[in-house]
C-alpha cells in the first residue's frame, strides 16, 4: 500500500472523530496519542544511552583513574559529528533553541527524521560520557512526532503549532517522568499560546508521556531521595544565603558557556571542533569521573550521604571524601561543570543543558553546606541543601522557575520540601535578573 493510501486510512477515523466530537476532540484524541509516543521515546532514549555507557565503563575499576577516558568522549563527539554530517545529514545540536526558531518562524511542519535523529545522535554523546543531558533531544523528537502525528491525522494551522508544543512538553515530561514539569517548560520556555483547549491538551500530551515513561523503566523514578525530611526553622538563613549563591553561580555557569560556545564556533573545520571539544571533555572526565553523562546516578547518591561517587574511578580515588578534600573535590566539579557542558553541547555532540543544571546544584548545594557544618560548626542537612540546590541553579540558568519547582519534585517524589524548593529558585531567578536583566539564556 502506497504512503498516501496509509495517510488516508488512518485519516478515515479522524474524520469521524471530527465530525463526531469536533476539532477539540481529534485535537485530544492527538496529543493523547503524541503523549504516549513521546514517552516511549523518552525511556527508549534512556535504556539506549544506559546500554552504551555501561558498554564502556563496565571495564573500569574504582580504585584509580581511568586512562580510557581520555578516548571515549572524543570518540563520541565526532562519531556524533559524523552522523549528523554524512547520515541524517541535518544539525540537530540545541534542539530546544532550534525549536523556539522554528515556532517563531510558525513553521509547525517538522521532517519525520526528527522523529529519531536526535535520539541516535545523543545516544551517542552521552552514552561515551558527554556531560549533559537527554532533554533538549526528546522535547525535540517529541515536538517532531507531535507535528507528524498531527499532519496524518490531518491538523493543520495554528492546531499544528499547539501539537508541536505538546510534543515538546511531552518529551519533558518523560525523560523525567514530571507530567507538570513537561507542562510548564512548554509554557515557560516555549511560551505556548495559553487556551483552555491548548492547556487540555498539553495536560493529557504530558499525563500520557510521564505514565507511559514511568511503566516501562518499571515503575522507578531517576533519583531516589531516601533521606528527606522538613527544614526546622533553624536553617532557613542558611537556605536563603545558598540561594542567592545559586543566583550567582548561575551567571557565571552562563557566562561560561556562552563564552566557551564562541570559541568553538570560530573553529570552522567541524573536524577541529569535534576533536578539540572531545579532549577538552576528555581531559576534565579523567580528572572528575563523576561528571561522566548525564549524573542522576551521582546525584542519587550524593543526596543518600554516599560520597564515594565522587571519587570513584578518579585520581582522588585513595582520598578520604570527608571534610576539607571533598570540599574541595565538589568545588572543582562546580567550577569545570560549565565548561564540561559546554564541549559536550557545543562542539558538535548533541544533548540538553536541564540535566547539567540540576547536577551542578546538587553539588553545589552539597559543598555549601559542607563548608558550613566544616567551619562554623552549623548542623544543616546535606542531602537536604544538594536537593534545593538542583533547583535553584536550574531556576538561575534556564530561566524558568517553576518548571525548575515541580521538576525537582517530581523527579524525587520530594514534594515534602516544596516550599524550601520555591524559595531558593524564586531568590536564585531573582539574583539573575538583578545581575542579568537584559540577557536570556538559549544555548539549550
């Protein structure tokens, strides 16, 4: 059977859907179905990069440096370079901010090989230990089957645009499995048009991602958070004093990666770029192994008191993790994240920059709070400071404070600390805007 003669069987019942319940009802019937895509797509995403990792870290042991990584990342960048140069032969690099392009431009029709280009393309870089995340190339790949389901199904017009934004939010919404947190980066970042009918749609688009997700990586959430608890009242100016340390740091974590994504975009050779990019990311793997793809399971630890994941596998392997050297250790993570990020995003591999937010407040909140029990002799809880953390710099560098709320929270099941969460990312944005009013973050 020819393509056309599909088109028109699958437009057959949309018609009747049409005509039955009207636009709204096939536009549902749409989003329901983009939901359920889009989280497949999302945990097939997951298991894949898992797959590649675990094929080339299975070898290394814990109790020294790696010397491996200081091929793998390089290989990954320009494998990466390759597939996008001379196979899918389309740049799908910051697929978030080519997203916003192209919704600016209400160009809603996107190619059906951005239903899988991305994916191939991250798998690649993060699973060879690029330091970043997988969600700027699923709320790609989402807002691609969004389009692409809704142009079978025969939406067309401003309809389309609202199906790529479901896709997009649907793609959060898995990687995460945060049906609320895929909502508010598809209104917060994508600034998706605010009706009642959009807003239906976007709920159910992200609802059906965040479930589908959730079930088929067996019904497990990416950091576990066994030791959380309520602040007592005595915390809280240590709280307020690390949120604004998030604002800061958010603005320098930018500055870096804007400043670091000029200098490898005047290598023109895309050759260059990939090998100068991969060592550079190479270079600060075997120092900092802890930084090695997307972190969620050095998070999780970190969060559960287990410190030897920040060592493990490095040249401060033999190191006890406790007092000053793990300050020091989290605070050389803190510093080189951005520019770990940046090679990884910006010099031809392909990944998103939510996941290395979240990591480097993890350790910047877990540094903080080191630091303070270490010299003046508080009693904050740690676990506690690295989780508001996470959302405090995410808040601070993408700019989107609720989103960086509910995905925190939802992303642990922490919703205990949601009020501790809403106040440092809303004091981090609002550092951001004093030190950065005119500015706005897009590499991701």
């Amino acid at each position: 059977m020819s393509d056309s003669g599909d088109i028109g069987t699958l437009r057959r019942p949309a018609a009747w859907l049409n005509g039955r319940f009207g636009p709204q009802g096939l536009l549902f019937t749409a989003a329901l179905v983009t939901g359920i895509a889009s989280g497949a797509a999302a945990a097939l995403l997951k298991t894949c990069i898992g797959a590649l990792s675990n094929l080339f870290t299975s070898h290394f042991h814990t109790a020294g440096p790696n010397w491996g990584l200081l091929v793998i990342p390089v290989m990954g960048i320009v494998l990466t370079g390759i597939f996008q140069r001379y196979i899918l032969r389309h740049d799908v690099t910051h697929g978030v901010r080519k997203l916003n392009a192209d919704l600016n431009r209400d160009d809603y029709v996107l190619p059906p090989y951005l239903c899988f280009g991305p994916m191939c393309a991250s798998t690649l870089t993060l699973g060879a230990g690029g330091s970043a995340g997988s969600e700027g190339p699923i709320a790609y790949t989402g807002a691609a089957l969004g389009s692409n389901i809704g142009r079978i199904l025969g939406i067309n017009g401003r309809m389309l645009m609202i199906m790529v934004g479901c896709g997009a939010g649907a793609g959060i919404a898995g990687i995460f499995k945060a049906p609320v947190g895929g909502m508010l980066f598809a209104l917060e970042v994508l600034k998706l048009e605010l009706t009642t009918a959009s807003v239906m749609a976007l709920l159910l688009a992200c609802l059906a991602a965040a479930l589908t997700a959730y079930v088929l990586s067996g019904f497990t959430v990416d950091l576990s958070y066994l030791q959380i608890q309520q602040f007592d009242a005595a915390v809280w100016p240590a709280l307020i004093v690390m949120a604004a340390l998030c604002g800061l740091y958010s603005v320098y974590y930018s500055d870096i990666m804007r400043l670091m994504e000029r200098f490898y975009t005047r290598l023109r050779s895309p050759w260059v770029r990939n090998v100068v990019s991969g060592s550079v990311l190479a270079v600060i793997l075997l120092a900092f192994p802890a930084m090695y793809g997307e972190g969620y399971g050095v998070m999780g630890r970190v969060l559960n008191g287990r410190l030897d994941a920040l060592v493990n596998d490095s040249v401060f392997a033999a190191v006890d993790v406790h007092g000053l050297p793990v300050v020091l250790i989290t605070l050389g993570i803190v510093m080189l994240k951005a520019f770990a990020c940046s090679a990884s995003n910006c010099g031809g591999g392909v990944a998103g920059d939510f996941a290395p937010t979240l990591f480097a407040g993890c350790i910047l909140g877990f540094c903080f709070a080191t630091a303070c029990n270490l010299w003046l002799g508080t009693d904050l809880p740690v676990g506690g400071f690295a989780f508001c953390g996470m959302a405090g710099v995410m808040a601070g560098v993408i700019r989107a404070p609720f989103m960086a709320l509910f995905l925190t929270a939802e992303m642990t099941n922490g919703y205990i600390l949601l009020l501790p969460l809403l106040v440092v990312a809303g004091i981090s944005f609002g550092t951001v805007r004093l030190f950065r009013p005119q500015t706005f973050y897009k590499t991701i």
